[in-house]
C-alpha cells in the first residue's frame, strides 16, 4: 500500500481543484451562451412561416392594384405575409411585374424610387397597402392604356416559334427603327420611348425591359450613375447579355434605322469596346431594376451572335434584317442576300444578283419582301424569286452636286415605313451620300394587318390570376385596332388591352377581332376565390385562391380587444363554416364574427 506525503495531496487537490474549476467555467459559458440565443430567438422579431403558394398570392394581389392604380387598400388577409423581408421581396417582385404601371405613373424604376410610391403598411391588426399618386387617376388610366396600346404595336413584330433570343433581337429592331434620341419630360420612364417614339438611355432600357419581359424573358434595367447611363441585361439560357439600344439608335440622316449592333446581346468583352474608357467595375453598374447582384451573375464572356460569323459581319455594314419561318435574312458583305440563324449556323443564299446589280436594301412590309437592285425596287418572295418591279428612280427625285454621269447614278437605300403606310426610301449616289427621298403605294389588299395570330390558343389559369394576351405576326397599324371580347365574363373577362382575369371556374373563348380576323383563346378556368370580410388580421393560411384539390381548413384571423366567434357564408351570421371540402368549385364571401372581450 502506497504511502501518499503530504506534499503528494496537496498535489492531487491541486489537480482535482483545476479541473473542477475547468468543468465549472464550461459550464457556465454553455448557459451564457444558451441565454444570449435564448433571448435572441424569443425577443427579436420572427417572420411567420410563408410558403411560395402563399407568397404568389400575395404578388398577384399587389400586382392587380398596382395596374389598377389603387391609392389605398385593406389587405388584412395578407398581414403575416406582408411583414419582413418576405414581404418587401414580394412587393418589389409585384412592382418588376408592373412595369407598364410605374411608368404611367411616370416613376423612374431605374433608381428604385418606385418605394417612395408604393409601401404595404402593418401597424396592429391592419394592413394597408399605399400609393402616392403624382397625378390623377384619369390621368394614370390615360397614360396606362397607351403604353400598353403601344407595348402591343412593339409585340407585334414577335413570330410564332422564335426563340428567345430571336423575340430580343426583334424587339431590338423594332424600338431602335421606331425610336428618336430625345429629351423631354417623360423620356427616362419609358413612357415616351412607346408612345411618342423619343427618349434617352434610360428610357430605351425601360421599354426594352418591359417587352421582353412580357415576353417571359428575364430583362433588367442597369444604371452607371457615374457614367449617367444605363442598359440592359438580358438572360439567355442561364447566361447573361449585354444590350444597350442607346448605341443602336439612329440620329441625324440616319433617324428611323439600326446604325450598330454592336452592343446588342453581346458579352463583356464586346460591351467594353463599344463603350470607349469603361471599365471592368463599369460594367456592374450601381444599381439596378430588379434588385439582381450582378457580380453573382453569369455574364456571357461571348455574343450570341459570333463576331466572325457571316451575319455579323454582313448587318455590320448594312443593318437591315428580317425574320421568317426560323432564319433572319441579310444582306452579305459580298452583295448577295442570305439568310441564317441567328447565332450565324445554317446559312445559305436567297439571292445573287448579276455582276452590275448592287443591293441597296432589303426589307419586309405587310408578308411582302422589297428589295432594291441599283435604283430599282423589286418585289420579291421568300425563296429569291423577283415577282415584280415596284419603282425605278427617276432623276428628277435626287439632287447632285456633280456633272458627271458616273457619279450622278442614283442607288436606293434603306427603306422605311411612313405614318400613311406608304414606304419610304433613301435615294443615294455611289458613295452611299443621302441625295434625295421616296415613297411607293402597295396594294396591301388582304395584308395591311399581315398574319396575326395570338400568343397563346389555350390558356389554364387559376380563378383569381391574370394572363396577358398579345398579338404577334402583325402590323402596326393591325396591333392599333385590335378588339377584345370575352364569351363568358363571368368566367373570364378581358381588358381593352388583352389582360385575362380569371373569376370561376368554367371555360371561356377570349376573341381578337382585326379588322376580319378573329383570333382566339381557349380559357380555362379551374379553382375558385375565398373573399374575406371584416377578419381583423387575417391568417396568413387563409387563401385567396385555391386549386379544389384539397380540403381547406380554416384559420382564425385575430382582432384586438375581440374574441373570434367563426366564418360565415351569410352577413346574417346564420351559416357557420369551418372547412371547405375538397372538390368545391364555387367562389365564396366569408364575414367573420367577432365578440369584444369583457
């Protein structure tokens, strides 16, 4: 048995004394830290459960009063959604939606000033959701339904079967053919970009962002304060491209025609040199539309449509293109007009004119292909075939400042359409210099409002949801006098703009009329609405919509000073209700009932 001195336990006491003290101070900072999570989790504010059903919902309200340009609305039903950051996500994700909305009321989105007009205020049990109006609501209503009129004119240059990129580049054409630099009041919102056909940066951004997003392409609006521009960002199967519109706007003799791709779809690389003394930080910009971290994007490094390519190089030197059945049609840089994907695959040649023939141009009007050989305008269809001769210049047209005949021989260059529907074209000498103007009258019998047909035939949507319709494949003149009818109101109504609101279940046939032509729309209608009355704050389970596919339990809103009595079919407070069974079909208009507290 071993023997333990004194200088051996006070050893060992030393040791266990350590350790205790050890274990003890563990100990206690385990309940510190428990404490300080224990308080943050109990005490600071927690964002109720809200799931992305619920959150959809919500936008497709905000969304409605925002085109609606409602000043002010009760919106108890959403007052657990509308708290916290899901609830400001979802209102910025209602004003991305509504673009067409924040530039009638003439607010800049590109800044983001869009949250100095609208706000979803929660104090108790209200919610309320606010707009500051800066004018009338006539005046908004005005201001609304030409945007969207003009958004319909821009949407028709749009075909059937073009992939996203061809519907990008289309509208790219369209608004930098139909537009002029120019400032006046409304040119930074878009507004006067659609309607008036003027702008500047911004306002080119905004409207190119408004189009293709109804689109359903992804398009945001990109500011560089210091640089005072602003472009585009445009998704493209997962990448991200450049396109600034303001560098394909013509000036000058050159108003009414794309004078650069340059900037359009194109990747890093290409979007520095087409903006001289940019730089890498330039490019992300200091804000933008749709609140994206650009740095986190994938920027495309290449264009969509490659520099070496031969439709590049060939709409490069002349700028006029169009589209058909798939392929874009352009003149080459050898003189012969040829068509490609967009991406610049597939290409083969349409037509090559004999050795002493030069193309000046070509364009399509109304399905008919004009193209212009020296100073002769042709007719001619898709295949290459001239079917006949339009126009031959004649001398007295142009001017020249020469006596020789060599250089007094006139040249057609592009071509443009007049507000009359009349086209025009430029008359040049060999030097490409502007000599003189024209204008030819078609027969446009059976063509003047194209091919129209509607975005979609067939239309599923939820009771309680929009759809916006839209013709494409037709004229300018075709998309001003569309007409919107709906057989059956009750089940889907349609707006003087093509904007579909599902309101029961059943089926409905949505009609464009132009002129002789009615295009139309299967709609139908499945689910049905849940409207609330005088529920206090409401839960955010209680659904404004539901599909009928499932039983929906209700939920008890909460009131202060009240006690929840049960949901009512009837304002007499006769019929309780507690669940609505799978199955149903039919809308219903519940009122809570409610006994204030002792």
């Amino acid at each position: 048995m071993a023997i333990l001195s004194d200088n051996d336990n006070n050893e060992n006491r030393k040791k266990r004394g350590g350790t205790q003290m050890k274990k003890r101070f563990w100990t206690l900072f385990l309940i510190a830290v428990c404490c300080f999570f224990g308080l943050f989790l109990f005490h600071s504010p927690v964002e109720a459960r809200v799931t992305s059903e619920q959150k959809k919902e919500y936008v497709n309200a905000l969304s409605q009063l925002m085109k609606d340009g409602v000043e002010s609305k009760k919106m108890d039903l959403y007052s657990r959604i509308a708290r916290g950051t899901s609830g400001k996500n979802a209102l910025q994700q209602a004003a991305i939606q509504n673009r067409a909305a924040l530039m009638a009321e003439g607010i800049d989105f590109l800044d983001g000033s869009w949250v100095n007009y609208y706000s979803v205020a929660v104090s108790g049990d209200r919610t309320v959701f606010n707009s500051t109006k800066m004018m009338s609501r006539k005046t908004f209503r005005r201001r609304y339904q030409k945007i969207m009129q003009a958004l319909g004119e821009v949407l028709s240059c749009v075909e059937p079967g073009m992939a996203d990129a061809d519907k990008a580049m289309a509208v790219y054409y369209y608004l930098a053919k139909n537009t002029v630099y120019e400032e006046t009041k409304d040119c930074h919102t878009g507004y006067d970009v659609l309607v008036n056909h003027t702008g500047v940066c911004d306002g080119f951004a905004n409207a190119y962002a408004l189009a293709l997003n109804t689109l359903g392409i992804r398009c945001a609006v990109v500011s560089n304060y210091s640089r005072d521009h602003s472009w585009n960002l445009v998704c493209l199967d997962g990448k991200w491209y450049f396109c600034d519109l303001t560098n394909g706007i013509g000036t000058g003799d050159h108003e009414g025609m794309v004078v650069s791709y340059a900037s359009c779809l194109v990747g890093v690389s290409s979007f520095l040199s087409a903006h001289p003394g940019y730089t890498l930080k330039d490019i992300y910009g200091e804000g933008n539309s749709d609140g994206l971290n650009i740095h986190r994007l994938v920027l495309a490094q290449s264009d969509y449509i490659p520099l070496r390519s031969g439709i590049r190089t060939g709409i490069a030197e002349k700028s006029c293109m169009f589209y058909q059945k798939g392929y874009w049609y352009w003149i080459s840089t050898g003189n012969m007009l040829k068509k490609s994907k967009l991406d610049g695959s597939h290409e083969t040649t349409v037509y090559a004119p004999a050795d002493d023939k030069h193309i000046g141009w070509a364009e399509e009007f109304n399905e008919m292909v004009f193209i212009s050989l020296n100073d002769t305008i042709y007719r001619m269809d898709y295949k290459g075939n001239l079917k006949e001769q339009v126009r031959q210049v004649s001398p007295l047209e142009y001017k020249h400042g020469v006596t020789s005949y060599f250089w007094q021989i006139a040249y057609v260059g592009r071509f443009y359409r007049n507000s009359d529907n009349t086209i025009g074209y430029y008359i040049t000498d060999m030097t490409g210099a502007k000599r003189g103007t024209g204008r030819i009258s078609v027969n446009y019998a059976g063509k003047q409002y194209g091919k129209p047909k509607l975005s979609s035939r067939k239309v599923k949507i939820r009771a309680g949801y929009q759809k916006q319709l839209y013709v494409v494949r037709t004229t300018p003149a075709g998309a001003r006098r569309i007409q919107w009818r709906s057989s059956n109101s009750g089940v889907a109504e349609v707006d003087a703009n093509g904007c579909v609101t599902a309101k029961k279940k059943g089926t409905a046939t949505i009609t464009a009329v132009i002129g002789n032509k009615k295009l139309k729309c299967t709609v139908k209608v499945n689910g049905y609405t849940i409207t609330y009355k005088k529920a206090g704050m409401n839960s955010a389970d209680n659904v404004a919509t539901a599909s009928g596919k499932k039983e929906i339990t209700l939920e008890d809103p909460v009131k202060k000073g009240y006690v929840f009595e049960g949901w009512y079919t009837d304002k007499a407070y006769k019929n309780q209700i507690t669940v609505i069974k799978k199955g149903n079909s039919r809308n219903y208009t519940l009122y809570a009932k409610w006994k204030k507290e002792k």
